[in-house]
C-alpha cells in the first residue's frame, strides 16, 4: 500500500520540562508494561467537501502546538518508572494516501496498520495521522491518539477545541484551557491531592476486606485458547435501556451495570458484585477541557441479594457514584494495597472484573419519549451474537464494553474460560439484553435465580 507522500509540519506551544508521570499517565504506561500492547483513541472519518491536504497539516500543527500532552514523550532512565518530558517544538509526519477509489476501506487498513506498528514512547510522538486524498482534495483522515497522552473524553476534548482553530492562519481563537500535564504531577504530590488520594484508598480497602476474593469460586477447566470473547449486536437492547433510564432518570450505563450485576450474581452464586470502572475524573475543577489522560479505574461494589430489578438499577446507580468520587489515587499504591490485603487475607483476591462503557456522553439517559413496547418487542429478532477472537494472551477474569452502532448496542465480554465457560458467556450477554427488555415492557423482572 504505497504512500503518495509524506509532509513534514512543525509545531512549536506553550510549556517545556520534566516531572513525574501524572496518577494516570502511570497507569496507562503499567498497562502498555503488562499486556505488551498500545492502547489508541481516535479513528477515521469521512471529510466534508472543500477541505484540502494543506487544511489537515493545517489542522496537525495546530494541535500539536496547542496541546501538550501531544508534545509528551517518556524519559526513561534506569529500573524506575519512567518520567515525561514536554518538548516546546519539534516536527512530525503527516501520510498522504491517494485514493483507490474506496477510500473509507482504504481509512481502514491504514488505521489498522497504526495500531499494529511499534511505538516507542521515548522517541516517539503520540500522535498518527494520514489523509486519504484526490490530489490536493481531502476526503477521509486517520488520526490516532496513544492512550498516554489523552483518554476518551481528552479526545472529545480535542475536538471541541478544533472550534478554536482559525482554518486561514492556523492560529488559536482562544487560550487554551484545563488542566496541562505537567501542571497536574506537581499537583498531585500537593496536600489536597494527597488528601483524595488517601480517602480513595481507605474506601478500597474497606471492600477489599469486605469482598468474596474471587468472583468464581468455582475454576473451571480452561479452554485449549483460554480467554474467549463473543458480541451481542442488539436493537432491542439499545430501545429497551433508554425506557428503563428514562424511568428510573438514570443513564443508561447504570442501567446496563445493573443487569450485568444480576447476570454475574446467577452464574457466579455470589450477590455482591465488585467491578472496575473507568472513571473520567473530569468532574473535578478544570479538568472538564483537558485534552490529557485523566481516567482512573474505580470500585463500584454493587449488591443485588433480595433485590427487584428496579432496586438493583439504584443500587448500581449508588455504586457507580461512590466510585467516581474514590478514583482519584496514584495506581502504584493501590497495587500495594491490593497486595498487602491480600496476604492479610490469606488469599489472592481478584479485582480483574471489569465493566467499561465505551460510549461516553451516549451512555446518558435520551432525550424524547422512549420507545414503545410493541417496537422494543419487534426488535428482538434482530439480535444477533457473534463470537470474537480467542487467545492465551494474559487478560481479566471478565471485561465487559459497551459500545453504540447506529441503531444498536453491542456488549462484548472477554473472559478467562477457568472462570466463566463458553456457555456461561452468552447466558451473560443474552440475559443482560433480556432483563432490560423484561424492565422496559414492565414484567415483573425477579434478580433471583
């Protein structure tokens, strides 16, 4: 797949220095460690007309001047964990790819191509970009953000920042906003952060006390590839959770934690449920426009023992704000705790349970009037499961994404076949759509098995 050629954009912002990883920049880079992979946000898109190649290296200097977490990379120097170093300039590369006549395809293969190619964090900009073009005319673009720099919402951060950018001279329309990188470390060995960081471990500890120590009691032969991952496509599913949200004036994430608590209490035979959730932390004072990684995982401990759906749903809802408000702590010390109960304990306990709702501001309760019973019942032929890939690649005991198609929600759960069979899977993932569905026509909904 040949390049047409590749343009060379010079950036130059605000800010140069080193300092210790932010809380979050420390977890992403322990992650990348321990799975030995990258994690990206970003995508393709297709561009609307009149826009040219020159707008997009327009576009790139712009946010690589603007932003510094952009302008990041690691110094790594000795057995310690590493340190980030902004840089106030330098230059990057920007892929043009003629079009082939599919240029969404063409988008595509690219993107995938990025995600797979070495990424050395010390060297290495985090930022890939390519743009599909008719000669001098634009019309998809590929822009990937490794997941040191910026998180989800950073990269929903970075496109309402683009509001800023005069497209004529490339210059910003306002002074940029949110917390900066740097800025953030310093703060974070500052008193009142020490102080969130300590309340947040306390609130750990006291359920890590309190917890079953594995989710699955019972270990199951694995399978030959161990860990096993199927998606549930469900129109239904995406219909029914607005109705039952919309009631309950919840969002829909919680409502989908819920069901995913009540399926996981059936096959594992224990109530309480405790689950890592991805916790943006952008409710915290100028955090909100912070293109910048500030994700931290939370504890939502949610028990559905004697409870109706309906309870369950308030309970997870209770859950999921009790760990937004403990998901401020620097992830080195949480793992030292995990430790230290554990030995106390006596046994290893598992925390690798995990539900992520991939769909951000979309997880939200709808606005209009929910659906109609008949239509949410006419969409359920329309399920459709797939499995996914299998591996023996170390991963969580299960790890549940929500995600959003046009006119669906898709949840797909990757699990450790010694914890949960292939059969136990799509109980999960089908009984998660059938008790919303159940909610939203008003049947009675019984969590108990």
């Amino acid at each position: 797949m040949p390049v047409k050629h590749r343009v060379t954009v010079p950036f130059e912002g605000d800010g140069a220095g080193v300092e210790e990883l932010t809380w979050a920049q420390f977890a992403a880079w322990r992650s990348m460690q321990v799975v030995e992979a990258v994690e990206w946000t970003g995508g393709t898109m297709p561009l609307d007309d009149g826009l040219t190649v020159r707008d997009i290296v327009t576009l790139l200097g712009f946010v690589m001047s603007r932003h510094q977490s952009l302008r990041t990379r690691l110094l790594i120097d000795g057995d310690g964990p590493p340190k980030q170093r902004l840089s106030r300039g330098g230059e990057i590369t920007l892929e043009v790819y003629e079009n082939d006549g599919d240029p969404e395809r063409l988008a595509a293969t690219v993107r995938a191509q990025y995600e797979a190619a070495p990424w050395d964090p010390a060297t290495d900009w985090p930022v890939r970009m390519a743009v599909i073009a008719d000669g001098e005319r634009a019309v998809h673009l590929v822009a990937l953000y490794c997941h040191m720099a910026i998180d989800g919402y950073g990269f929903e951060a970075l496109n309402a920042d683009l509001a800023n950018l005069d497209p004529a001279t490339g210059r910003a329309l306002a002074p940029v906003d949110g917390v900066q990188p740097l800025e953030l470390a310093r703060a974070q060995r500052g008193p009142v952060a020490r102080r969130q960081h300590a309340g947040s471990l306390r609130y750990w500890e006291r359920h890590l006390r309190a917890i079953e120590p594995r989710r699955f009691a019972e270990r199951l032969a694995p399978q030959e590839e161990r860990w096993w991952e199927a998606t549930l496509t469900t129109p239904a599913l995406g219909l029914a959770v607005a109705a039952v949200a919309d009631r309950a004036k919840v969002h829909t994430g919680t409502v989908l934690l819920a069901a995913y608590s009540v399926m996981l209490g059936r096959l594992s035979g224990q109530p309480v449920g405790a689950f890592r959730i991805v916790v943006s932390n952008r409710f915290r004072p100028g955090f909100a426009p912070s293109v910048s990684n500030l994700a931290l995982a939370g504890l939502a401990v949610v028990d559905t023992a004697g409870a109706t759906f309906a309870d369950v749903v308030a309970r997870a809802w209770s859950g999921q704000l009790a760990a937004g408000m403990h998901a401020y702590y620097h992830p080195r010390d949480l793992w030292a705790l995990v430790e230290r109960v554990s030995a106390e304990r006596g046994t290893e306990i598992d925390t690798l349970c995990y539900f992520n709702d991939r769909r951000r501001s979309a997880a939200q309760a709808p606005a209009g009037e929910p659906a109609p019973p008949p239509l949410i019942s006419a969409a359920l032929p329309r399920t459709e499961l797939r499995w996914g890939p299998r591996s023996n690649e170390f991963d969580a005991t299960c790890y549940l994404h929500v995600d959003a198609t046009a006119d669906a929600i898709e949840l797909t759960w990757r699990v450790d076949t010694a914890s949960v069979s292939p059969a136990m899977l799509e109980d999960c993932l089908r009984g998660i759509e059938s008790l919303v569905v159940t909610a939203a026509l008003e049947q009675p909904a019984p969590v108990a098995a």
